[in-house]
C-alpha cells in the first residue's frame, strides 16, 4: 500500500509541475508538442461525449511522440483530461495507435 500512496505522490507532483511549467514558460515542449498548443484538443478530450477532434488537433498529433503521451496517462485524470477519449484521439485522427496507448489507465 505504502508504494500505491508514492506512485499516486509521484504523479501528483508530476502534474502539478506540469500545470507550473505551462503557467510559466512560453514555449514547454513535451513529447514533441508546445504545451501551449495542447489547447488545440482540449475539447475532444474533456466532458461526457466531446466531439471529434479539430484539423488542427490532429495536425499537431501527427508531431506528437506518442509513446512519451501515453507514458504520461495516468497524469491526465489531475489535468481535467478523460483519459479514455485522450487515448482514442490517434484512431480519430487516423494515427497508428502505440502500443503504450492500447493499454487502459
């Protein structure tokens, strides 16, 4: 039990120093994405039933390390993002999947 509390300390440290560093720097790059741009998805990703995601959304995908993102999915949940519609994204915007992003939270 002692290691589920520092895995969930860990990723809650993880996401606040991710909110920080958004707030703070101009251009965070992460995974290959301008934090900044990350906006671009935000709605296909939050909420009950979002709706599909934009061209530019998909477009900035298509930079996008996905193996690096989906390390990051347990992170998502404390960022306000569903982490079910965050991994369907690569398949919306006709990307290959990783592996890393089959996986379920």
């Amino acid at each position: 039990m002692a290691e589920t509390g520092e895995k969930l300390m860990v990723q809650l440290l993880v996401a606040v120093l991710l909110t920080v560093l958004v707030a703070e720097a101009e251009a965070v790059v992460m995974c290959n994405i301008e934090m900044s741009n990350m906006e671009l998805c935000r709605a296909a990703v939050t909420g009950r039933s979002p709706p599909s995601p934009t061209r530019k959304c998909c477009s900035l995908l298509r930079q996008a390390n996905f193996p690096c993102l989906c390390n990051l999915k347990s992170v998502l949940p404390s960022l306000g993002i569903n982490p079910r519609h965050a991994l369907a994204l690569p398949r919306k915007c006709n990307l290959v999947t990783p592996p890393e992003c089959r996986r379920t939270v």
